[in-house]
C-alpha cells in the first residue's frame, strides 16, 4: 500500500520543499500523526515511508520500537497513509490537524543587521548576525580570542569557530583542549545558541569555578557545523534537518551526524537520498563533516572532551552508537556522566536521562561522538540533547526563546561539574 502512495504523491512537492525556492515551504492542513511501532516489522514499515515522498515529513528520525514516531502528512495523501497504518497494525494517533499552525507560533529572531554588540541570548540569531558577533570577540578580547575556518559547506558558506585561549595555566599543568560542535541538524536552532552562551561565559563571567576552567583549558567552539541547514531552516524550510547538498531523485543533503568515518552507515542509517538519517553516499561525503574532521585531526592528541548539542528530548549522551558493547573507559564515562546529569536538575529542576547512545535513543552510525572517541581517541565524548522533554510533541524541536538562557545555564552546570570529575580522573 504505502508503495501507491508514493506513486500518487512524487510529484507534489518536490519543487518546493527540495530545491529550496524563493517561496516559502508551507505546512497548511498537513496532519500529523503520532506512530507507536510495536514490532520490528512494524518500524521497517514506517523506515521504508521516510524519504519516500515529500508529501511525508519525519520531525524525529530517530526512531526504534516502542518509542513515539511524528510524521507530517500533506492533506492528499492522509487516506493511503492511514490506511498503510492499518495494514500493517501499527499504532497511530492524530495530533495535529494543521501542522502550519503550530509552526506560527512566535519564534523570537534578532535583526541580523543590529550592531554585534548588541548580540543576546533572548531571542535566536541568523548566521550572519552570529558571525558577525564572532568576528568582532578577537577586538574585544585580543589576547584571549581568535577565529578559525573550519572550511566552507556545499554552498559556499564558511564554517567558522572561535579559539579561547588564556596566556596562563591557573595551576601549571599542560593545558588539553575541549572542542564544542553545534548545529549539526539544522532546525535544532538552541545547539546552536548554546555554544555561543558558553563562549559569552568562557570570557565574560565573573564565578571562580566558571574562570577556573576557561583557563585551565584551550577550547575551540563551532557553533554552525552546518551552515547550509540552518540557513534553509530560517529562508525556506523551517523543519529542514540536513545539509544541502543535491543527491539523485531531486533530494538534497545528508545527515551530518551519520556522515563521519567510523562504522559509518552500520546502524541507524538510511541509504534513501530522500530520507531524513540519509548517511550519504559515503563517509565524509559531506563537505561539512569532512572539514570538520580534517580540522580536528590537527588537534589529535590534544582534545580530552568533545561536546555536541542536538535537541530534543533532555538527554546526555556517550559512546558507543553502533554497538551495545561498552567502550574501554565506560565506568569514567559513566561517573562523568552521572555529576553532569546531577547538575543539570539543581538549577530550574529540568529532569535529563541518558547513557550510551545504542541504548538510550537507538543504533547509530558515522555519528561525530562515536568517531571523536574512536578515531581521535578522545577520551570523553558526550551529546547533550536539550530541552524540551518528549513529552512536548512534535513541535519540541522549537524552543521558545525566552529557555535559551535558562536551557544555556543548566548545561553550563553539568559541563562544570563535568569538567571538573574529568580533571581528577585524569589528575589534571
């Protein structure tokens, strides 16, 4: 059945929703339905329906058995939708009846031509107003800051990050680095934000603990590893989650987070070029991720913690992806992770959970933490997925702006107190 469907619906949307043009991409009457697989047969079901049209949209990809699946379904093709559901038995339930509304819901953006000055943690950037923040720290802070290119995404954009560094070590040991990538998916606009609170921390705050650390240590931030995606997101396609380069079926982009070269494409993936886990055609196939890994390769040896941000779901994250196995330094990985997921409560009470990542969320292949723990040997490698809960629906995606601050504060929490138990781990 779900095959009719595709047949119907092909060539209904692919010109606006892939290629990106000047017209906004709209939501108007979609439905979205909530899908609870139940069996394995089931969510490979619901696997072969990703990417197979546009008329279908997964907001959360990733997806296993017994957990909730959102899809956004165009008016048209409700009836063949439903109908592959009852096929195949498959729990659903109508959440939305018109996804558009619930994505024009205020979402604070600052005027990216305001002075760099005046850049704030109320309300979200576009990229050009963030670099333009970036740019203007090496003036302000000329001793402590300065700016690197990553590399430069499909279209051209440049992939820039800030280096924070102190002249003095606080307590004379060889200073490690700690590397923060953010805005992986594109949508996910706080893991974007967030980075760029740390960096205003690393520089501007007056705690002792918070100064300590900024010292202590070399850090290299990312806020846009995917400059492509989150562009799209604020010009075309608010729920545009990968990077945008063109593929065959006029699809566009892979997953970055699925991209890089270690058990890539072994668990968690999709070999779709529509689908939304898309792991491309290969390894660093993905001008982005590959820039990113050619730039922290010259860091090996170096690094002793890589953090990324993602939303949602409040959930810290390690290795491994693809395996059940544990990694060789689990029982550190885990004390780390059990002071970091402690503090993240102490604050406003936000309630994360979390693991490995195989466990937690579902197999994952050619993710950046996996390949920054297993092929630049870093020692410690979390994902912090934040807020909302998923509790929240299929709308989670789109923190409010007003949690940007408080959602920043409490990871800053946990990556102090992380920190922290890695130094007397590793009796730094």
């Amino acid at each position: 059945m779900w095959q009719q469907l595709v047949l119907i619906v092909l060539s209904c949307l692919a010109a606006t929703i892939q290629h990106g043009t000047a017209e906004r991409v709209r939501y108007d009457n979609y439905k979205v339905y909530e899908l609870q697989p139940q069996t394995a047969a089931q969510l490979e079901t619901i696997k072969a329906l990703d990417g197979s049209s546009d008329s279908l949209r997964f907001v959360d990809p990733e997806y296993n058995v017994d957990t909730k699946i959102y899809v956004l379904i165009a008016p048209h093709s409700v009836t063949d939708f439903v109908a592959t559901l009852k096929e195949s038995d498959i729990s659903y339930e109508l959440v939305d009846e018109n996804a558009q509304n619930s994505l024009d819901t205020e979402e604070l953006v600052a005027d990216a031509n305001r002075p760099s000055g005046e850049y704030t943690w109320t309300e979200y950037h576009e990229l050009n107003d963030t670099y333009a923040w970036l740019r203007s720290l090496p003036e302000k802070y000329p001793e402590q800051v300065s700016v690197f290119v990553v590399g430069q995404s499909y279209e051209g954009r440049e992939i820039l990050g800030v280096k924070i560094s102190y002249a003095s070590n606080v307590d004379g040991a060889t200073k490690r680095g700690i590397f923060i990538e953010g805005g992986s998916h594109g949508r996910e606009w706080i893991s974007c934000a967030t980075p760029t609170y740390i960096i205003n921390q690393l520089l501007t705050s007056t705690n002792a603990d918070v100064r300590k650390m900024a010292e202590s240590f070399d850090w290299y931030v990312v806020p846009h590893a995917n400059p492509d995606g989150f562009v799209y997101t604020h010009t075309t396609d608010r729920i545009w989650r990968k990077t945008r380069t063109p593929y065959a079926n006029d699809c566009f982009g892979a997953d970055p987070n699925r991209n890089f070269d270690f058990h890539w494409n072994e668990a968690g993936t999709s070999n779709t070029s529509c689908g939304e886990m898309y792991a491309g055609p290969r390894a660093f196939s993905e001008v982005e991720t590959r820039a990113l890994a050619e730039y922290i390769s010259t860091l090996k040896g170096k690094l002793i913690l890589y953090l990324t941000f993602h939303s949602y779901s409040q959930q810290l994250l390690y290795p491994y992806g693809y395996t059940s196995e544990l990694p060789p330094n689990y029982n550190d990985l885990k004390r780390v992770f059990d002071v970091g997921v402690a503090a993240l409560s102490k604050r406003y009470g936000t309630n994360y959970t979390g693991g490995p990542i195989y466990e937690e969320v579902n197999p994952v292949g050619g993710d950046s933490n996996d390949w920054a723990y297993g092929v630049m040997e870093i020692p410690y490698s979390y994902a912090f997925k934040m807020r909302p809960s998923l509790s929240e629906g299929w709308i989670g995606f789109r923190l409010p702006a007003e949690q940007i601050i408080p959602a920043s504060e409490e990871v800053m929490d946990s990556m102090l107190v992380m920190v922290k138990e890695i130094r007397t781990l590793s009796m730094l």
